[in-house]
C-alpha cells in the first residue's frame, strides 16, 4: 500500500529532510508485518525507503503489543558495503509543529533501521489531524566512495633490502663478522652515521670501517631496528636476560643518536626491573643518560622494601662506585 505523500527536501549532500504522511483510516487494518512504503527516496547519493507498520513489523509478536504501537523503519535499498546512518524520526502536531521522537544511528545497512513510535491511542490524539499522520524523518549518511589502498609496506621492502647485497656500499668489521649496509639508509636514520659517512670524517671516503666496544649481535640488532624500525626477536641476541640483550643496545642507540631505540629500550629493561637489576640498570641509565628510564629506578629504589634488598646487590655496590653522587638522588627520591 502506497503512502498519501512522501516529498524529500536535501539539506546537503550528507543529510536530507522527508516528509511522509500516512492516511491513518485507510491503513490501520493491515496485518501484522504489512507496511505501507514511500516512494524511492534519494538522499545522500543513495536511495532509501521509509516503512511504516500501523500494526506491528512482524508476525508473532504478543498481540496486545501489536496493537497499541505503531512502528517506522529506513531501508536502504541502493546496493552498498559500507553505510553509517543516522535516522531521525519526527511526528507532526495538530499545530503543524514537528516533534522529535527518537534518533538512531546504525553502520551495517542494509539492515533496517526500527523506530518505536509509542502508542497508537496517544499519538492519534496528538497528531492525527484529518485523518492524516504526517513524519518528518531526517536522513543523514556517509558512505565510502574512496579506493581501497594496503597499508605501507616500506618496512618489509627496506628489510628485503637489508637482506640482499643490492646497492650496500659500506661494511663494518667487528671481530670476526662484517655487516654490509646502505650509507644513505644509514644517514637517513642517524645524525652520527650522516656525519660519519656523507660528512668530512675520513669514514666518508672508506668502504670498510672497523668498529670497536660493540658487540657483532649488538651491531646486527641495531642495523636490523634502522632499516625496519623493530626491536630484535629473541633469536637476535643470544643473551641469557633482558638485562644482558637491551643494556648493551641502548649503549648502541646513545652513540649512534637513535632515540626511539634508546627508549624502546629502556621499556623493556623496566618491564623486565628486580631487586637484583635495578643497580645495574639505574648505571645503565646514568652511564647514556636516559632520564626516562632513571626516574622510574629512582621511584622503584623510594620503594623501601625494594631499597632493603637491592643496596646488598653487586649491582648497587658499582653503582655507587661509578656514580657516587646518586647517594643523595636516592635519598631525595625516598623523601629522606
């Protein structure tokens, strides 16, 4: 069954008015689940229809809640993936006054919006006027019109690139090993490689560079973290703790400026923070300063359960060795 009316005003491209009366006489008999439909609407680059049930929107329901309370639904009909809608319904007063209901917003069209207009005797009262109950529902939709695009694969193809001896122009000896890499990929993430090697050092004009006090491993993991941006897997550094593998990186990371390194490790060395490494990580953090990381040992020390057992660790024992003056920092931290 058709509606008296359906007209559409378009507010803008995301949103449309439409006004949609409903002769109440000719179709408060329809059965259970009949509605009586509006025109195709377009609105919003997409067309819609609106679906009023004077009698309930399915067979089955209790028959006292059928009776008492009319129902309005938005369907979409155009064919799309991906909808966001949000579906205002307003009734129309006997004043000409409109009346907003309710408002609902689903994202999985086609599925139906159902709006629960209230009960049939009250409404009639209210709004019915010559017979008539005239809606005002407000559409209002996006959809996506855009083309699908992968996310960035610029980490897998700089580590394919690591892997292959495509281009490397530079190598490293350290002990036993050589590591073979890009200057440019080098220079582009560190401020102490660019100066090394595009700079006026005599690194620049060398094809081979012999590096000391940094382990193969060590060296590997940071090359590995400078062409992917990643932390090394476990089988990357062989050490038997977290202390062992991610102090001697974030060394790494203070003498080659790698910030994010440097504090990705020290993460992981605070994750990983006991009794029985808090001295030698609060060394760690003095010795590259890693302001982060010591302020969190500080506050671990201030603990005094955690102070009680860790001044009888050889950690602390170096600690104070090295770094004599952390005495009183301590001692500030514990508010003593």
């Amino acid at each position: 069954m058709e509606a008296s009316a359906a007209q559409t005003t378009i507010v803008d491209p995301a949103s449309a008015v439409v006004e949609f009366n409903v002769n109440y006489e000719e179709t408060k008999y329809l059965a259970a689940g009949k509605a009586v439909q509006s025109d195709a609407i377009s609105a919003c680059g997409l067309m819609w229809r609106i679906n009023y049930y004077p009698n309930g929107f399915r067979e089955g329901l209790n028959r006292n809640y059928i009776d008492d309370y009319l129902f309005i639904s938005l369907e979409l009909l155009s064919k799309s993936s991906s909808v966001d809608a949000i579906f205002q319904v307003l009734l129309v007063d006997k004043d000409g006054q409109p009346v907003l209901f309710d408002a609902s917003r689903a994202s999985q069209f086609p599925t139906m919006l159902f709006r629960h207009m209230g009960r049939r005797t009250d409404l009639l009262q209210k709004y019915a006027k010559n017979g008539q109950i005239r809606f005002q529902c407000i559409i209002k939709a996006s959809h996506d019109n855009s083309i699908p695009v992968p996310p960035s694969d610029i980490v897998k193809h700089l580590g394919t690139l690591l892997d292959s001896a495509d281009g490397k122009d530079v190598s490293f000896g350290i002990g036993d090993e050589t590591f073979h890499a890009h200057r440019a990929v080098l220079a582009a993430r560190s401020p102490v490689f660019k100066a090394e090697l595009l700079g006026s050092m005599a690194e620049s004009t060398m094809s081979s560079i012999t590096l000391h006090d940094i382990a193969p491993a060590t060296f590997k993991a940071m090359l590995r973290f400078m062409y992917t941006d990643a932390l090394p897997g476990d089988d990357e550094l062989i050490e038997d703790s977290p202390l062992e593998k991610f102090a001697p990186l974030l060394a790494a990371a203070d003498r080659y400026a790698l910030e994010r390194l440097k504090l990705l490790c020290a993460q992981k060395l605070w994750e990983n923070l006991s009794v029985d490494t808090v001295g030698t990580t609060l060394a760690c953090a003095e010795r590259y300063s890693c302001l982060e990381l010591k302020h969190k040992c500080i506050g671990f020390f201030a603990v005094e359960k955690n102070f009680k057992k860790a001044v009888l660790t050889e950690g602390f024992v170096r600690l104070v060795q090295e770094f004599p003056s952390i005495i009183k920092e301590l001692r500030d931290g514990a508010g003593t």
